[in-house]
C-alpha cells in the first residue's frame, strides 16, 4: 500500500474522514468503470471491496455492478470484520475503497501482507482517494472538493502515453548516476543498476501481476501516475534539506541529513535537533528508502500551496523517503517509513535532465 507506516494513523485518518462528509456527491458510475478497467475482471474472479460506511458510501454499489458485469463474485466488508482472514483467503483481488485504512487494523494489515506475497492473481486495487492529500513534509493535508474534482479528472488520462514516458525515465535512470537537486540545497546522488521499478500506470489486470517482480507491483493505484524505485543504497549520497520536519509534538526546522553509503551519517538543524536525532535512532529512520517520480498531468501542485496532490504522482513531483523498502525489493528493513515531497526539484542523469524546476523535462 503506498501508506506511511507511523506516519498516517488511523485517528488521522478518520478525521480526514470526517471532514469529507460534507463533499458533493460524484459521478460514481465513471469513476466504478475506470476501477473496473483497471483491475480487468477474469470471470469466476472473487473480489472484496473494503468500504468505509462514513466515506463515500455510494461509490460501493457502482463499483459492484462494474465488476459483476465483468464475470466477477463480488464480497463487500463494511467497517470491520472479526472472519476477514477466511474471507481474504477466498479472494483474488482486494479494493480498498476510499477511507478504507481508517478502519483497517494492523492484524488485517499483516493478512493482507502475507496474502498479497502468496502470488498468483492476488492484487489489490487502492483507491485511497482523499488519505492521499499530503503536505510537502509527508503529514496528512485537510480534503476539500476541490481535491474530489481534481482526482476525478486525473483519472481521465492517456494510460498508454503515461507508460511510454515511465518507459523511458526508467532507460535514462539506469544509464548512470542519477542527480537530485534543488534550489533550497537538496543534493542526493543514486543509481538505481537492475533494481526493478514500480510503474503506477493503471494496469492492474491479472496479465501484469503475473509479471510482478515486487510486493509493490501487485497494489495499483488509481489516480496513477508514479515511478518508484529503491535506489542501490550504496550508491546514495549527499544532502537532504527539509524545512519543516514535524515529529510528534516537536515541528524541526532547517534539518539537513547528510547521506553516505545509503545512511544518514550527520544532521543537523535550526530547531529540534534534539528530536532528529531521536527519530534517526529508530530502525531504519537513519537509512534511505525511495526515489518516487510523478507522471500524472493533472495531478499538480497548487501554486504557492504545500499540499501536495495524491501521494506526489503529480507531474515532476519528487519523493524521496527514509525507512524500510522491503516492498520495494531493497534491503531497508525496520518500522519505519517517512516520505518527503520536493515540487521544485531538478533530477538529471549523466547530464541530461529528466526535470527541471518540478516539471518534466522528458517527452
């Protein structure tokens, strides 16, 4: 799931929740077909849907009768449910409905995990909607209609374009040194060698899962629109600069991780120092996770704004996070995860610019 292990909780969850009741209602019936599409039904295929009564209720009967249409045997849980493990166990494909982690507990999590890394046809679909509004620190960001509107347009997107264009970052990306930089003094450094690369392009048919090299490939996203990789952690180097670094009650400011060899080895910073370094001690805290690329056009960030749009899948978008990446297929383990957005960033290869400013420069 792309989630934040720690990070996102579930009160957090439910209060974004909470705050959504008041949205307008949606073309339900358009944003079902694009699941369904996606997901590209066998028939015979069992699929749960995991529904939260409070979020979008209506979306649950719409994405049914898709899936239904498609051959498919279709099991809804609702909120929480004691027999979920037996139930999953039946299952091939699994689709978290939007607010759906906000009542999701951790031992349906591990079920989850341990059913999705079985293999075969088993994938899940998320569809996290409004859990994805993040600010640039990684923090939950407050859903508005606006954001309704917005991910309902990213859903209508050239699919077969978005893949061309992961298509050749991936090329350009294994063909050396890959350089992130930014005006605030981001410098990080990483190649990537043969590590696989998580394409989020809207494909979640049996046909692609069968080719998944990767926990992370068998859970598709919709809106899509992201590149992910675990760089060779060997290779990281450099310097991360976060402005605003929250941890618990503590806000840092002006931290500055210096990477080598994969690992922070010093920080610094104005405010909190004291809480860095705490955080850093935690398994894996210390360790780089993630270079994530968005691709999605209609997923931009706002101007001036530091919410950033469906978990950065937005054109140009960067995230580079700390913590485990098993999912991934890297070698970071531990239980944490943190990501942190960079909207103005530059990332070139060897030279030849991949972004520029935020924007991507790769046709």
């Amino acid at each position: 799931m792309d989630r934040a292990p720690g990070l996102i909780g579930s009160t957090l969850l439910m209060a974004s929740a909470s705050l959504y009741l008041a949205a307008q209602p949606l073309p339900y019936d358009r944003m079902a077909a694009r699941i369904a599409a996606a997901l590209k039904v066998s028939p015979g295929e069992s699929v749960i849907l995991r529904l939260n009564p409070d979020v979008m209720p209506a979306l649950e009967p719409a994405v049914r009768s898709a899936l239904e249409r498609g051959g498919a045997k279709v099991d809804t849980i609702s909120g929480s449910a004691p027999d979920f493990a037996k139930r999953l166990a039946a299952a091939d494909i699994y689709v978290w409905l939007p607010g759906a982690s906000g009542v999701t507990g951790e031992s349906d999590r591990k079920a989850l995990t341990k059913w999705v890394d079985a293999g075969g046809p088993r994938r899940e679909q998320h569809f996290h909607w409004l859990e994805g509004t993040l600010l640039d620190n990684g923090l939950p960001a407050r859903h508005t209609d606006a954001y309704d509107r917005l991910y309902f347009d990213a859903l209508d997107i050239d699919y077969a374009a978005l893949g061309g264009r992961m298509d050749r970052a991936i090329a350009l990306l294994r063909s050396g040194e890959a350089r992130v930089t930014t005006a605030a003094g981001t410098d990080i450094r990483f190649r990537v060698g043969e590590r696989p690369f998580n394409k989020q392009d809207g494909d979640g048919s049996r046909e692609r899962v069968a080719k998944a090299q990767m926990r992370i490939d068998r859970h598709i996203e919709l809106p899509a629109g992201v590149l992910r990789v675990a760089p060779l952690e060997s290779s990281v180097a450099g310097k991360m600069i976060v402005e605003s670094f929250p941890i618990g009650d503590v806000r840092a400011r002006g931290v500055v991780l210096t990477f080598d060899g994969g690992r922070v080895v010093s920080a610094t910073a104005r405010e909190g120092i004291d809480s860095v370094k705490k955080l850093l001690a935690t398994p894996g805290a210390s360790e780089f996770r993630e270079f994530g690329l968005g691709f999605n056009p209609k997923l931009l960030p706002p101007q001036g704004d530091s919410t950033v749009p469906y978990y950065g899948y937005g054109d140009g978008v960067v995230r580079m996070s700390l913590g485990n990446n098993e999912e991934l297929g890297g070698n970071v383990r531990g239980s944490f995860v943190r990501w942190i957005f960079f909207t103005e960033a530059t990332v070139a290869v060897n030279g030849e610019v991949l972004v520029q400013n935020g924007r991507l420069a790769l046709k």
